[in-house]
C-alpha cells in the first residue's frame, strides 16, 4: 500500500499513510452524517472524494492505526495527504502534550 492509498475493509474505508517495517498505518474514513466530529477530523470536498473513489459526504479521522488486508479502490491526491499528515501531526503533538499532565493515578494535575 502506497500512501494516499483508499483501502476498503469489511466494514469501513481508511487511507494509507505510509509503512514502517512492513506494517501499513491507515486513518479511517468517516461520513459526515456522523454526529460526533473530533479535532483531528479532515474534511474533504465533494471533488476530492470523487477523485479519490469515495461518496461525497466523508471527513478523514487523523488517528493512524496498523492495518493489515483490504483492498485498495482509489487514491487520495497529494494536496489532501498534506492535509491529513498535518493533522495527524498535530493530533500527536497535543496528544503527548495532554499525556504531560497526567499523574499516571488516573488524576490530572491542576
């Protein structure tokens, strides 16, 4: 799987981010009926999902997980991956950031 790959499991879509020793790193596809929106969603347009093999109403959850199978139906362009990994980027750095304040007791620090 190549990055910016579209991979269709059982019972979702994801795009590819890239490999590290063998093992692929996808973000899932969401639709956008989806109440719940987080902020490391990426909306895309209705021509960046008809380029890419998607329906017209999803948004990219920058939340990469290691995947295994699939099948890929379509390819995400360059100007949309630059989005995701900037998102997923910054979706790590608050990450590690709101892990900082943690007492590792389940508290937080106040």
């Amino acid at each position: 799987m190549l990055t910016g790959s579209v991979i269709r499991f059982r019972r979702h879509d994801a795009v590819c981010l890239g490999e590290i020793h063998g093992v692929s790193y996808v973000c899932r596809v969401i639709a956008t009926t989806e109440a719940t929106w987080h902020r490391a969603d990426v909306p895309l347009s209705m021509v960046e999902c008809a380029d890419a093999g998607l329906r017209p109403d999803v948004r990219i959850r920058c939340w990469p997980k290691a995947a295994t199978g699939g099948v890929v139906v379509g390819r995400v362009s360059g100007l949309a991956m630059a989005r995701v990994i900037a998102a997923v980027k910054r979706e790590a750095g608050l990450r590690a950031f709101e892990d900082g304040w943690s007492l590792g007791n389940g508290r937080t620090e106040r």
